[in-house]
C-alpha cells in the first residue's frame, strides 16, 4: 500500500507505461542527436534519424552507444548539455586506461534520488528507518546514488562507505539499522565479522539487506539470509545509465529486480550481432534513458547479460539475475564460464565461506583453471580434503571444466570492501 501511494508509478498499467515510454522516447531521442555529435554522426552513417521514431520498435533500427564511445568522448565530450549546467560528475574506474565520466544536471540528481527512494521503498524501506549505507563515497555511484534516495524517502542515513568492519557491526548494532547497504561480497564479511565479535546479527534491527553492484547468485542469497537473518534483496545498476536505482527487486516477491522503465527502456540483444532477441531470451541487456539530460544514452550496451521477464508487482518489466559480464566470460580450453557457476557450486558446501578467487594459468599450451576456496573454521583436515574433491567433480559434472581446488585457511582469500574481484588471469597475453 505504501509503495502504491507514495510511488504511483508503479501502478501504471501497460498501455498507459508504453504511452509514456513512446512519449518519452521520441523527445530523448532527438536531445541526443542534437546534442551528442558522435552519436548524430552514427545515426547519419547508419541513415536514420529520429523524426522516423512512431513505435517503440522502430528504436531498433537505431545505432548503439557502447562504452568505447564514451571513453573516446574523455572527459565532458558526451555531455549534452554545457558542463557549468552539471551539478555533478561520477567516474567509474574501469579496468584499464580512461576512467567513464557521468555528468548529472539537478533535475538528473532528483530524478535519481525519486528513483532510488522507489528502490528502498519496493525492498522494504520505509520513512524513519535507520539505512546503514556501506556502498563506498565518491567517484563510485553506490555511495551517493543510495545516500540522496534515502534521504528523499525519509530515513535517518548513516553514511558509512566500505571499509573499516569492525565499525560497520559496532554501528548497525549500536544505530539500530533497519536496512543495510552494500555489496554481497563485503555483506558476507560483516556477517564473519558479527561471528567474530560473537555477536548474533537477529539480536540487532536489522532486517532488509539491498545488494547489488556485482554479480551474485541465488545460492550467495540464501547464505547470507541464513546467516543474517535478515531478507536480501537485488539492486541493480550502472553509472552509464545513471547510477543504482535503475531496478530493484520487491522484498515481499523478490524474482528479480523490476527495471524502472518509465524512466529506462531496457532492450536484450545478441551480444555477437546486436539483433533484438525476444523477452524470455537470455542475451546482454541494453538500455535507453529516457528522461536523463546532462548524459542521455541510446540504446548503450551494458555488456551485462541477463534475460527480460513479465512484470509480477508491477507492469514494469523484470530482469533475472545478472549471470556475468560478456567480458567476465572466461574460455578455459573451449568451454565458456561464468565465476557465478562457480560460486553456485562452492556454496553448496556449508564448510566453504563464500570468499573464492578463480585463477587461470597456462601451463604449455593449456590453460588450467584453479579455484581457491577457504574452509569455515575449525574443520577437520580429511574433511576439508573430501570438501575439496567433491568440488573438483561437481565444476567438473556442472561446468564441463577441469579444475583444481585450493582450499586455504579461514580468512586467508582478500575480502573486498565493495566490487569483489574473482577472477585472477595469470595467462600470458
Ligand atoms: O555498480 C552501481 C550500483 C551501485 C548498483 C550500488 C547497485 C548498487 P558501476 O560501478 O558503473 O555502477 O558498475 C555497473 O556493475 O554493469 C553490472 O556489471 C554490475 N552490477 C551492478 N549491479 C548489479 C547486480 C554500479 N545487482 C556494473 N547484479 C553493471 C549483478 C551488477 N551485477
């Protein structure tokens, strides 16, 4: 009731979605050829231009922006409006050479702010709770995005950032955080951090958790329910687009995070080809925004993959969990994987923690796979070397590779404080 009356977008029917989405469209389209020079020239090339956009399907027929074209737009030059009408700037690191800036005009800021205020609430949120924000500040969108969404929904934040354990559990605890932020991976190490203070997480208010920020599976959700007691839920995200809060999963349904789609389009594609594939259909997950103005982009490849489902507690499309990056693929002598298989093995064994790291070696002319896990405390040595032999088959019977399993000592694999990194390629270029 509260997310309808607050949020009444949400209630949208479709006809009445896809005539704002259509409205929407046409006016984004042409902000972008007028005021994105490299995407006019695309659109020119390509022989489309946005006076020819009458349905929502005709938004195939125009190019892509892909994060190549942002980067060579280094610093401002896919702004789209002047830089003295952006009140902000975020960066995302990237792994090699230029950062991706995102510029945000006021009217981006509020509009981001509305939409994860929506995000919190459809999670569980509600005004007057206390939000332990443990995405980090600064030029990463996790911190501020879920800071100014908090705010405008009414709750008390705690602008934590990442970092410093021991004072995340000492402050959920002493604060009385109803709603904790932060990724899966570093939630998982709060969660051994509560274990080692010898504190029982259900004694604190604690109750919702908004992960998100990286790949996590349904197996990492069932640990971290279980060993917090608490609900976990998805959010999902890119500063490209405009930050956390572009979908989020309801708390009571959960079935992955509803996209907010009056304000994204979300399309799936072929990554190889870039053809539209069907809703249903696994491919990578393209988006178009429709309301941004300092940075709008059309049809921009996230490299995510992932598939579109039916709206459930809302008209607004679903998507189901991220499986990986179209860049994470790893081919470790033919056969394509993805970490999160990984992690859905190692999970099943309730002596391994959840931390691992997957390391790629050529040795000759083979590539060999080692996965390095790590054993709950106190387990006995033959049964962590059964624990590990069973591992090596289930990835062997599930993922179709050969791997060797390291299981280390507890504590011994690098906890993240945000974006876990799981993979270590050690192969030669
Ligand atoms: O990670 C924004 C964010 C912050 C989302 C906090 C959620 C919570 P970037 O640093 O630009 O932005 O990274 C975006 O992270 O393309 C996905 O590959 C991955 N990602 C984000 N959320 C999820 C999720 C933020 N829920 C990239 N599941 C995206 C899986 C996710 N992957």
């Amino acid at each position: 009731m509260f997310v309808r009356e607050r949020f009444p977008e949400t209630a949208l029917s479709l006809d009445a979605l896809r005539a704002l989405q259509l409205a929407r469209l046409k006016e984004a389209l042409r902000h972008a050829y007028a005021s994105q020079r490299p995407y006019r020239a695309k659109c020119e090339a390509a022989g489309v231009h946005p006076d020819q956009l009458r349905s929502l399907d005709d938004l195939t027929r125009f190019p892509f922006t892909t994060k190549a074209d942002l980067r060579d737009g280094y610093p401002f030059g896919m702004f789209s409006v002047p830089r003295e009408r952006c009140v902000r700037v975020h960066a995302s690191s990237g792994t090699t050479g230029r950062p991706t800036v995102v510029g945000y005009t006021a009217r981006d800021i509020e509009t981001w702010a509305e939409l994860m205020a929506r995000s919190l609430a459809v999670a569980g949120a509600r005004p007057g709770d206390v939000i332990h924000n443990g995405y980090g500040y600064g030029l990463f969108t996790g911190g501020l995005g879920a800071h100014y969404g908090a705010e405008r929904l009414g709750c008390t934040v705690v602008p934590m950032s990442g970092g410093f354990t021991e004072r995340q559990v000492q402050l959920i605890r002493d604060f009385g955080a109803r709603v904790v932020l932060m990724t899966p991976s570093y939630m998982l190490a709060v969660a051994e951090e509560f274990e080692r203070q010898g504190i029982d997480p259900r004694g604190t208010a604690m109750r919702i958790g908004i992960f998100g920020a990286e790949p996590w599976t349904e197996s990492m959700r069932e640990e971290i329910e279980r060993r917090l007691g608490i609900v976990a839920t998805d959010i999902y995200g890119l500063s490209e687009v405009i930050g956390p809060g572009v979908a989020c999963e309801f708390g009571d349904s959960k079935g992955g995070p509803t996209i907010w789609e009056d304000h994204f389009l979300p399309e799936i594609v072929d990554p190889e080809t870039g053809a539209p594939v069907a809703d249903g259909q696994p491919g990578e997950l393209v988006f178009t925004t429709l309301t941004k103005e300092a940075m709008p982009v059309i049809r921009y490849r996230t490299r995510d993959l992932t598939r579109l489902l039916p709206g459930s507690a809302s008209a607004m499309r679903r998507m189901a969990k991220i499986t990986g990056r179209s860049d994470d693929m790893l081919i470790v002598r033919g056969v394509n994987l993805f970490p999160s298989q990984v992690e859905e093995q190692i999970l099943r064994d309730p002596l391994l923690t959840g931390h691992y790291l997957i390391e790629l070696r050529r040795e000759g002319a083979l590539d060999t796979l080692t996965v390095r896990v790590e054993a709950r405390e106190a387990t006995p040595e033959e049964t962590v070397l059964a624990s590990g032999r069973a591992l090596e088959t289930r990835i062997k019977g599930m993922c179709g590779v050969t791997a060797t399993v390291r299981i280390e000592a507890p504590h011994a694999i690098e906890r993240s404080m945000g974006k876990a990194r799981r993979v270590l390629d050690l192969r030669p270029k």
